[in-house]
C-alpha cells in the first residue's frame, strides 16, 4: 500500500483557495440570521474550529444542536455560493503545486459536487491524482473520517503522506491516519495557535511545499 514517490494532500478553503473574507462574511450572515453577533476576519482565525457547531456555540453563546446547526449550515452555503466567484488562488498556489515532487490529491470538507467544476474552473483537474469533497448534505464535521476513505481509494498507506492544509483539524486528519501535516498560516486559523500546535508552519504555500518536501523525504 506504500508509494514509491511521495504523496501529497492538499486542502481547499483557506489554503489553496483564498477565501477567508468570503467565509467569514458568510458566517456572519448565518449569525446575522438569529440575532447573533459578528466576527472579524481576526476572530474567526482564533475561534474557527470543527466541529463547526462548537465554533458557533461558542459565539452564539449557546448550544447550537442539529436541527440549528443545518438551518444555519444552509445560510452559510447560500451566502458562500453568491460570492465565490470574488475568490482567487493563493498567491503561490500553481508555484507550489508545481513543485511538489510527487504525486498529490485534493481533499477539501466542501460539498463534492461542487468542488469538482470548481477546481476545473480554476484550471487545476490535471494536477490531482483526485479530488474529493464532501458527499453529505450538511458540512461542518472533522476532516479525520473523510482522508481515511481519500487515501484508501488511492491505495496510499497514510504513513507515506504529507497534508497541507489551514487548520489543526487537518493535522489531527493527518496525524489519525499516520501521516504528517504542514500548517498554512494564510488561511482560517490564527497563525500563533498553529504554531502552538507543535506541527510545521509555512506562511507560504511554496514554503508549506518545501516543508512537505523534508517531510516526505524523511517518511521514505
């Protein structure tokens, strides 16, 4: 089940994708809807995290159960959808693509059926070995579950795999199936509770490549 070339997981949102002020308008809206507060780009990088339903408890100051979570999940998607066109790469992001050494995939906690014409639009199918997104019909759960499926369909044994992505729940993915992660700084977490997490931190993603890289270098 192991590699012979290092393999490489990419997130989407926040990392590769650039869409942090489109998240967070987005998530105000889903606040906005039951009289809830609104949060800065600042206070959504220090208090995201899945699930998503405890990020908004903690804000909304209150439990937040299953059937408020989908009304709200809803809300948020809508407002997302409406101004995704607004949003563009990282900076680096074909740079960094294209220095990874091996192989690499795309695992994003977005809806799959619309991460797929996405990434197209964006140019970037011929870059993964595969995509997958989210197959439920309401988001905000941990990542862990859904790398575990990616890689076994790609027959990757998670020992041989670096992860790049913008949050401590990618590296607790990563770390559930063996692998490593890099964390990315210019995505939806605070770049000092990245660092407090003990795992490699890039502020770019050709740095986050170049970490990987190391990484990966040391798995084989």
């Amino acid at each position: 089940m192991t590699s012979a070339r290092p393999h490489l997981v990419w997130d989407w949102n926040g990392t590769l994708l650039n869409d942090l002020d489109l998240v967070v308008a987005a998530t105000n809206a889903a606040f906005a809807s039951v009289g809830g507060p609104a949060v800065t780009a600042d206070e959504h990088r220090v208090r995201f995290r899945r699930p998503i339903a405890d990020y908004y408890a903690g804000v909304l100051g209150r439990a937040v159960d299953d059937e408020a979570f989908g009304e709200l999940d809803r809300i948020f998607h809508d407002a997302y959808r409406s101004g995704l066109t607004t949003c563009a790469l990282a900076d680096d992001a074909a740079s960094a693509m294209s220095a990874w050494p091996g192989s690499q995939s795309l695992l994003s906690m977005w809806f799959h059926d619309e991460l797929v014409p996405a990434v197209h639009t964006y140019g970037l199918t011929g870059r993964f070995a595969r995509v997958d997104g989210l197959r439920a019909t309401v988001g905000g759960d941990r990542k862990a579950e859904s790398l575990a499926k990616h890689l076994s369909e790609l027959g990757l044994d998670g020992r041989a795999v670096v992860l790049i992505g913008d949050s401590i729940d990618d590296a607790d993915a990563a770390e559930s199936v063996g692998g490593r992660a890099v964390l990315y700084t210019g995505g939806f977490t605070d770049a000092t509770r990245l660092r407090a997490s003990g795992h490699p931190v890039a502020d770019t993603l050709t740095e986050a490549v170049a970490l990987a890289t190391a990484l990966a270098t040391a798995l084989h």
